[in-house]
C-alpha cells in the first residue's frame, strides 16, 4: 500500500513539475518555443499575473501604493521594484502538494477540497513573500538570517505543507482504526 503511494507520489510530482518546466520552455521566445503553447496552455505566465495582481491588492490594504511594469514587474511609486520570474511561482511546492493529496487514498471530494485549499494557502504565502520583499527592499532591510527570500519561502511553504499534510492524514488514519475497531464491535454483538 504505501508502496503504491510513493510510486503515485513521485509519477505525479514528476508530471507536475517537469511538466510546468515544459511549458516554461515551449511558452518563453527562444529555444524550443511554441505559438500554440504560450497562446493556449502558458498557465505560468498567468499565475505570475495573479501574483502581481495579489501583491497589489496586499500592499494596497496598507496602503502602500504600486504599479505594474512590463508584464511582469511590481514596482512602489517612486521605489524600487521586483521582478516576477518563472522560479518565483512556487511550481515545486505546488507540485508536491499536488502529487500528496492525488496520491493520497481517500474520498474524491475531500481531495479537492484540501487540494484547492492547499494551493490557495500556497498562493497567499507567495504573494505575501513578494509583498514582504518589495517592502523590505524600498526599505533596505536586510534579509532575515541572511537568507535569501526564495529559500524562506521555500521553508514557510513546506512547514505548511507538512502541517496540512498531518491534519488531512489524521481523519483517514482515525477512520481507519475505528473503521476496523466499529467491524470487530458489530461481530462481537452479532454473535
């Protein structure tokens, strides 16, 4: 059984993750670049939108007003900016949460739910991380433990992953055993 999970796990994980490198490289001028695929299937490029559009509507809140330049550019209104790359969209820890819960054996409903969850939860520590970063850089704040801010994201985003992880895998473990202990009951009152 659990076998059969880490195979599904790491075809999956492998599907989503060198998948989304695939489409990077089919979607982006040069190299091995395809009209079809940036016109139809470039998913990247608008998740690198929607982050834009967060970190906006994040900053705006406390009233820290930006704009856009380019596509892919958040800048404060006379500061600086940061730029919006393909390695800032999280694919890896999307794609590992993605290939835990498709993997996971349990009921189709609750994995969308905790997998549509997981990925907005993910989404707003990006946002917030771009966010904290274009500040931080206006400001010049240095960054925390001298880590880079791809490296904290990276720790945030996991720690989550695992706690969601624990708490979506507890109900099933929970069943699980009263399922069996609720059979060996209903036996024992039938005889």
């Amino acid at each position: 059984m659990f076998l059969k999970f880490i195979i599904k796990f790491f075809l999956i994980f492998a599907l989503c993750y060198y998948g989304t490198k695939a489409i990077i490289g089919l979607a982006a001028p040069g190299g091995y670049y395809s009209p079809f695929v940036d016109k139809y299937f470039d998913y990247v490029s608008w998740i690198k939108s929607e982050l834009i559009i967060g970190s906006q509507f994040l900053l705006s809140i406390f009233g820290i007003d930006t704009y856009r330049v380019d596509h892919f550019i958040l800048r404060i209104v006379k500061g600086t900016g940061v730029t919006i790359a393909y390695d800032c969209v999280g694919y890896g820890v999307f794609s590992f949460w993605i290939a835990f819960v498709i993997a996971s054996a349990d009921k189709l409903k609750r994995k969308i739910g905790w997998l549509i969850g997981g990925l907005l939860l993910l989404n707003f520590i990006n946002i917030l991380r771009i966010s904290l970063l274009l500040v931080a850089l206006n400001k010049k704040w240095p960054m925390p433990l001298g880590i880079d801010h791809h490296t904290w994201f990276n720790i945030v985003s996991y720690l989550c992953i695992f706690t969601m992880m624990y708490f979506f895998s507890k109900p099933a473990a929970e069943f699980k055993k009263n399922g069996n202990q609720n059979e060996v009951d209903q036996k024992l009152v039938q005889q």
